[in-house]
C-alpha cells in the first residue's frame, strides 16, 4: 500500500499514488527527517530519552554504541563527507515561533 503520511488515503497502484493530492489540512515540511531517537533503560527503572533532528544522514552500518559502567558512547558516522555545522540541525525561525505560540 502506498500513501502520503500526511493523510493516509492508501491505494496500490503506483500511477495513481503519484496523482493522488495531498491532504487540505495541516502544513507540510519540505525537509528531510532524519532524527535520532534514544531510548535508554537502566538500573532497572531509570530511563533516559533523547530526541535529535540530525544535519544528515548517519551511516548506520559504521556507526556503534560504547557501554561502560559509567557512561554510554554513541559513535555515528556520516554517509556522505560533507561539512555539518553541528550534530543537531537549527529550529528554523518559522517552526520556532510556531512551537512557541503552541505554548
């Protein structure tokens, strides 16, 4: 089944997937979503949560994760050699301001 994640309307066939419109409700983000999401459990009822929207892709297969008693290491490697500014992409100014007016 194929559909737009944006409003769920699932057909089979690909031609009509691609001509089928978008939902008229809620807003669309043009940018890639790549996001890293931990999830930590330890000491048993102890938990640690995280949520990263990354500058790009993270190559998964070369990336690892460093377990001590005292710390845990995650190690990512980027797909593509390309220049981030930083580990965790920038809030734009529209996504911020509208983030904050929810509040």
């Amino acid at each position: 089944m194929k559909y737009w994640s944006c409003c769920k309307r699932k057909t089979s066939d690909f031609n009509t997937f691609l001509a089928q419109e978008g939902c008229t409700t809620g807003t669309h983000v043009w940018t890639k979503k790549d996001a890293l999401n931990i999830h930590i459990v330890f000491e048993g009822e102890k938990e640690f949560h995280r949520s990263v929207k990354l500058w790009g892709v993270i190559d998964v297969k070369r990336s690892y994760v460093n377990m001590t008693a005292t710390k845990i290491e995650l190690t990512m490697r980027k797909a593509e050699p390309l220049l981030w500014a930083s580990l965790e992409l920038p809030v734009s100014n529209a996504q911020g301001k509208k983030e904050n007016s929810d509040q």
